[in-house]
C-alpha cells in the first residue's frame, strides 16, 4: 500500500469534502507523530537521568523494595516537536504529559512477576 488509509472518511467525493478529509487527516498524523517523538524525547531524558535506590545486590540476586527505581518525570510537554505548540494541541500534550497524574510512581516499582 502506497499510503496509509485515512483516519477520517470523506463525506463524499465532492472536492470540498475530500480537501476537508485531506487537512483533517493531516493535522491528527501531526498531532499523532508529535505526540510520539514527544514520548520518545521524555523516555531518552528519563533513562539518561534514573537510578535505583534501596537495591541489594547478593550475588546473581538483587532484591529491591517497591518504587526502587528513582527518577525525574518524563519531560513529555517540553519536548522540542512539541514545545511550540499552542491552542487546543497545547492542551492535548498537557493532558498526555501529566497522565495519569499522581498515579504514575505505579508505573515505575520494580516487581518481580511473580509477586502481586
């Protein structure tokens, strides 16, 4: 396939709906592809910066408590792809950076699988 199928459908062939369908679809794959390259800048910032605390190592055994791995949030809205943005994709990217909010030290415990 040439091209990747729409995400918006036209509401017919007319022109004036296909060049709507056309700059809608455009602006979701911005926003889309923004938000990834956003993610990946925060991860790489993440990783460059974390540690873990409260690990000990026993030979071929490293026990650590829960939220061992320490670290800064993920700078997702300050990311260069998005960092110009504003209006209503200014708001999205806040929204995708700050969820789920507190609830993210959840994300990061370091568990062992087969412990609940």
């Amino acid at each position: 396939m040439p091209f990747p199928p729409a995400l918006v459908r036209a509401a017919s062939n007319a022109a004036d709906d296909v060049a709507m369908q056309h700059a809608v679809h455009e602006g979701y794959m911005r926003l889309i592809q923004g938000l990834a390259r956003a993610v990946e800048f925060g991860w790489a910032g993440f990783k460059q910066k974390a540690y873990f605390s409260g690990v000990s190592i026993n030979g071929p055994l490293a026990l650590g408590g829960r939220g061992c791995l320490r670290g800064p949030e993920p700078q997702i809205a300050s990311a260069p792809v998005v960092a110009a943005w504003i209006g209503w994709e200014k708001s999205i990217v806040h929204a995708f950076a700050t969820w789920p909010g507190p609830r993210r030290r959840r994300w990061r415990p370091c568990r062992h699988p087969w412990r609940r």
